[in-house]
C-alpha cells in the first residue's frame, strides 16, 4: 500500500451545534497511509453556533452565507479539500452517524489503486437504527441506482464516502438536493470505478433532515434518479421510449388492417388515429434522442475541458 502526502476530511454542517464538537472530536488527526490529514467544516449557513464550534476546534472552516443545501455543501467541500492539496478527500456527516475509525477501511482501496470512489455501506437491511419501512426503502432504492448507474452499491445514499483526488477533480455536482445519488451515476459515466466497504454507525443524535417524510423523499429521489439518468443515458433512454411507442402504434395500426380487411374497418378508425399518433410520436422521441446523444457528446467535451482547467486551477504546484 502506498503513502499519500494529505488525507482531508470534508464535514458538510447545517445547525450542528449540539453534536458537532464530539463529531470533530472523534475524527482522526492520522490515517495509514498518509502523512498529514486535514479538516474542513462547510457551515452551509447556519443560523447557530455551528461555525463557532467548527473554528474553536482548529479545523478549517468555510462559510456559505446562506443554506444552500447539502448537495451545495458538498461541493464546496470539495473545492476546498482539492485547494488544499487533498490525495484523497472522505466526506462524513457532521452529525456523528458514522464511526470515525471505519475511516482507514474507507480509504484503503484507494491506497491500493483498486477504487476512485468508495462508499460506506451502513448494512441498511440490518441496521438497528432504521425502521423496517426505511431499512427496505433504502435497499430497493440502492437496487435501482445500482441498475441505473451500472455498479453495484447496497447503500446508494450513504455520505460517508472516499473520494481519490481524480475523482474530486471530474464529478461536477448539478443537484440541489443530495449528491449521493447524483455522484455514483455520474461515476460509472465517467469512468470511475466505484466500490464499497462495510462500516459501523452510531446510534442517531436527531431525525434525518434529507428524509423530512417518506413520500417526499421518495418523490426527489426517483426525480434524481430519472434525471441523471436520462442525462447520461440519453440515447437509451430515449430510444426504448420512442420504440415502445412506435412498435405499440404500428401494432394497433395491424390491428386496424385486419378488420379493414374484413369489411369492419369503419367502426375502428379511432385505432387507426391512435396508431398513427403513436407511431409519429414514437419516431419523434427516437429523433429526440439522437440529438440528445449529440448534446451529451458535446457536454462529454466540455466536462473534459472543466476537468483540465480544474486540474490546472487546482495546481499544487501553482
């Protein structure tokens, strides 16, 4: 296993107060394979005295002046984390969920060049902390961005996550809601490779913000999901959709000809019309998803020139 120079630890924080000085407490000053490790408190504009907290514990902090959400947060955590010259950035919560000695399991694969993401897995089908509604959501939910991101991850929402410098350096986080689900589709799209390790939680300190109710939880999710998807499976997307319309207008319009065919033609011309309709329709979303495909070419491109100037941005030598 090889040595990094610089380990940082990014704590997204949004009216932490109460917990926020054991979750930093607990966090480790060294982690094998690395020579230094660093802290970065992103207060995503609170309205308490999490800031206060972040800078009385000696870890850098940085101040969004208004909430901005978690995915927001993340991002700039990011940003901050490669400015300081990060090898490998782990992201935590900041509400001490996570057990903060899993950290060396969660970086090793990277150390060892098998991983350029790794996200922890909480083990939601046995997790004591979850409900029995919660624990087989999160399950058939990892199952889809599974499916849909073409890795396989039991935990897709998990926040406490590894990221290699490379990695950090060609995820651009669009959402405003959470990257969780986001980050892994857009990882296996780029070419990331994407692993997982189980780690140990703590029993909850307060009630999920991310899951305020079941259904709309459920709701922003499958939103998430559909549109990252969609965005970087365009052509897919939009060719199984059109083809499922044409081929049903072209069966309806068969269905049409065999009873014009036997003389009952004119009581069936509303399935002639919905065959047509369909059948147009269908063709029309097959053109649309070809020029999708051609836009998410050209966004391909434009994602390679981000990656370049944020590398040279990100510089350290510069």
């Amino acid at each position: 296993m090889k040595e990094l120079p610089k380990l940082v630890i990014q704590v997204p924080a949004y009216n932490e107060e109460e917990v926020l000085a054991s979750t930093l407490q607990a966090l480790p000053r060294s982690v094998r394979g690395f020579k230094s490790v660093e802290i970065v408190v992103v207060d995503d504009g609170s309205s308490d005295r999490t800031a206060e907290i972040a800078r009385n514990a000696g870890v850098h902090l940085v101040r969004l002046k208004q909430h901005q959400g978690l995915a927001r947060a993340f991002k700039a955590g990011l940003e901050i984390a490669l400015e300081l010259g990060a090898d490998v950035i782990v992201n935590t919560d900041a509400d001490n969920q996570y057990n903060s000695e899993d950290i060396n399991a969660l970086v090793a694969p990277i150390l060892a060049d098998e991983a350029d993401i790794v996200v922890g897995d909480r083990g939601v089908l046995t997790s004591p902390y979850f409900s029995p509604t919660k624990r087989w959501l999160q399950y058939i939910g990892s199952w889809v961005v599974s499916k849909a991101a073409g890795v396989s991850i039991p935990d897709a929402t998990s926040g406490f996550r590894a990221f290699s410098r490379e990695a950090a350096l060609k995820l651009n986080v669009l959402s405003d809601y959470t990257y969780t689900l986001e980050t892994l589709i857009q990882a296996a799209a780029r070419g990331l490779k994407v692993v997982h390790v189980p780690v140990r939680t703590n029993p909850p300190t307060r009630p999920s913000r991310l899951i305020r109710s079941i259904p709309s939880f459920l709701a922003a999710s499958a939103v998430s999901i559909v549109r990252f998807y969609a965005m970087y499976r365009s052509l897919r997307v939009f060719t199984w959709a059109g083809a499922l319309m044409a081929m049903g207008g072209i069966a309806i319009g068969m269905r049409f000809l065999v009873f014009f065919f036997q003389g009952q033609g004119s009581g069936h011309i509303q399935s002639l019309l919905l065959g047509a309709i369909l059948t147009i329709v269908g063709f029309q979303t097959l053109l649309i998803g070809l020029v999708a495909d051609l836009i998410q070419m050209n966004r391909r491109m434009l994602e390679e020139i981000i990656w370049r100037l944020r590398k040279f941005e990100f510089s350290r030598e510069g």
